[in-house]
C-alpha cells in the first residue's frame, strides 16, 4: 500500500529524515482541536522543511474539526486559521500539496472546507453525525449487524435472566437467547434498554448482557425459533433499528457503537 506518514513536531521530522528514503508526508496544523499538531506558524516551518528534504515528499497540508457537528463558529474560527496558515505556505514558495480539513460532520455543514479532499469516516456507513440532519437525502446506511436465536424457553412467573438477575418474569415469559455480546461489541451498558428486531419486530433485550450471548424478551413474536435472524442494526419487515438507536440505548455516539464490533463477528462484504 501507498502509505504517507503525519508530522507535527522536529522530533518526528528528524526521524524521517535519518530514513533516507522516498517518504510521503502530511504536516498537521493544531487549530484548536489541541489533540495532535504543531501549531501554525511552526507547521508552516516544518512544512518548508519537508519540502527542502531530498527524499521527504509534502503530499499534505491538514487540520482537524474540534466540533463540527455543533459549534460552527468555532470550527469557521479553525479553518480560518488553517487557510492562514496555507497561504503562508504559499507565500513561501511551496506548492503542489493537498490540504484537507473537514471530517464527516465537516463536510456536510462547511463546503467551504472541503478543499482538496475530506477525510470521510462516519458518513462511509451511511450513518449520519446526528440523526436529524438531512444533508444528503440519498445516505442510506451501508451496514447491517445481524446474528441468530440460538436457544427458546419460556421462564416462569418469577424467574430471572441473566447475571444478577435484571430480569424478573412478573408472568410467564418467552426468552431467546441470541449469539452475540459484549465481547462482539455490543455494549453491556444496553442491557434493559437495547432492542433487537426478530420475525419484522423490535423487542427489548432481557437482562444483563454476557460475554458471548445476551436474552430477548421474544412474547410478542409467537413463532419464533431457533436459527432465526437476528438484526441489531438494520431493517427486518419493515422494522429498523439504527447505530443511532444502539447507542442511545448504552449511553454512548454512533462512532463508538460502530468501532466497537469486534473482529470476531464475520464480515460479510456486498
């Protein structure tokens, strides 16, 4: 793969200098984010400095939105910084590079800063940064988590699921057992609130969430059966959960419910 590498300080430009070979690379300007980069003026020296190297390469000029999904001011306030500090660049003399500052959230509110290019993250999965926008009314989501029943009972009136026993049965109850948990990425903290749709209905999950298996209250899905799918996020018979609605329900964002499916659950790409 054709990699480039990210400077922001003379330590790091040092290193990839001793490298003494052909090295792609991209000097990170800290706009605000105050996370990883040099600030502008040094990022414009560096830059020149990467320039100058015989064997460096300056592919990319580049920022980072600190909350571009809901200060707008604010990340204005940054890309101005930022074009600040390209036009010095320019006004130095160096050229040819690609400058690129707008994540997802960036570069559906801001056009201005989407340069260029944009560093798409979210939005690949057809997931929104916020559930209400309406930028891009074709998004639709590019990902599905489904996995299937692998056991059906029925609890007595007073019986309990799970570890520590969150679910009582105040009457008999239909419980399934689904292949999947917290070690595939869904999160304990949606045990008793998160959903799961089987057979075209969305029902709760029941109990605490285990490692590898969690519980549905299954009683308003009569015929279920073991070997039936299924979906976390996604559409069944006109049902839909989405990675918004799983990280409401564990207290968390739609980025974190996304990164957070394992490499154990099987990738099946369409």
């Amino acid at each position: 793969a054709k990699l480039a590498l990210t400077v922001y300080d003379r330590e790091g430009l040092a290193l990839l200098k001793t490298a003494a070979t052909a090295i792609g690379v991209h000097v990170k300007v800290d706009t605000g984010m105050h996370r990883l980069g040099a600030a502008p003026e040094q990022a414009v020296q560096l830059a020149i400095e990467v320039n100058a190297d015989p064997n460096l390469r300056l592919e990319g000029f580049w920022t980072h939105f600190a909350d571009a999904d809901q200060d707008s001011a604010f990340t204005r306030e940054q890309l101005h910084t930022f074009l600040d500090a390209r036009s010095a660049l320019i006004r130095a003399g160096v050229t040819g590079f690609l400058s690129h500052a707008a994540n997802s959230p960036g570069l559906l509110r801001f056009p201005e800063a989407r340069l260029d290019l944009v560093r798409a993250g979210l939005i690949l999965y057809g997931v929104r940064p916020v559930r209400n926008w309406d930028e891009l009314p074709g998004l639709r989501p590019a990902l599905r988590w489904q996995t299937i029943v692998t056991n059906v009972l029925t609890v007595p009136a007073g019986g309990s699921v799970g570890y520590g026993r969150k679910f009582l049965a105040r009457e008999p109850a239909r419980i399934a057992t689904i292949a999947v948990g917290y070690a595939d990425g869904l999160h304990r903290r949606a045990s008793g609130s998160g959903r799961a749709i089987v057979r075209g209905v969305a029902v709760p999950i029941a109990g605490t969430i285990s490692m590898d298996q969690a519980a549905l209250d299954v009683r308003s899905v009569p015929d279920i059966a073991v070997g039936d799918v299924v979906t976390l996020i996604g559409e069944d018979g006109g049902a839909t959960l989405s990675a918004h609605d799983l990280a409401e329900a564990s207290g968390t964002i739609s980025y974190e419910v996304l990164c957070a499916i394992s490499g154990r659950v099987p990738r099946r790409y369409l």
